[in-house]
C-alpha cells in the first residue's frame, strides 16, 4: 500500500504523511517502497529492465507536489505565491511583480 500511495504522480503523500497515517517510522516507509519498487522492476519485462536499470529506480526522487512547493514557499515569507497570483490576475510587468 505504501509503494503504491507514494508513487502515485497524482499523489501529494510524502512519507511525513505515510508515517502519521500508518503509525511506522520513515526509514521503514523507505524500505517498504525500495522492496515494492524492487519486487516491480523484478516482474517487469526484460526490455523494460534493460531501459531502466533498478539502481537508477531506488535512487529518484519523487516530484514534489503542487501542495509541496505552495507550503515550501509558505515558510520561506511566501514570495513564489505572491507572484503565482500577480500573474493569474493579469500582471505582466517585471517590474509590477517584482513590486
């Protein structure tokens, strides 16, 4: 379950997230997802195995998340938000934004 809920691109669940939730600690999320990421890579095709080679999977990084990125900024006096919403309400200028 964990494998599939961290891996999801669609899915925001850092392992903060899956340690609260299922009451584990983070190195046994980690380890949970590098057996699942393993056990898949194992059952997948050779041509696949050959395209990406398994050290290569259990060393990327996920994506961060939207929801990520926006609380990210939050902490960090919430600058990139500021600028998000100038650009969504239409300004343009660098020099407005940077305002």
């Amino acid at each position: 379950m964990i494998g599939v809920v961290y891996n999801d691109i669609g899915s925001p669940a850092t392992y903060e997230e899956l340690v609260d939730e299922h009451d584990i600690y983070k190195q046994s999320a980690r380890d949970i997802n590098k057996r699942f990421l393993a056990n898949l890579w194992n059952n997948s095709s050779p041509e696949l195995q050959g395209k990406y080679p398994l050290s290569e999977i259990l060393t990327a990084r996920k994506p961060r998340s939207q929801r990520s990125r926006e609380r990210h900024s939050l902490s960090m006096g919430g600058v990139s938000l500021r600028i998000k919403d100038q650009v969504e309400n239409g300004v343009t200028d660098r020099d407005m934004i940077s305002k």
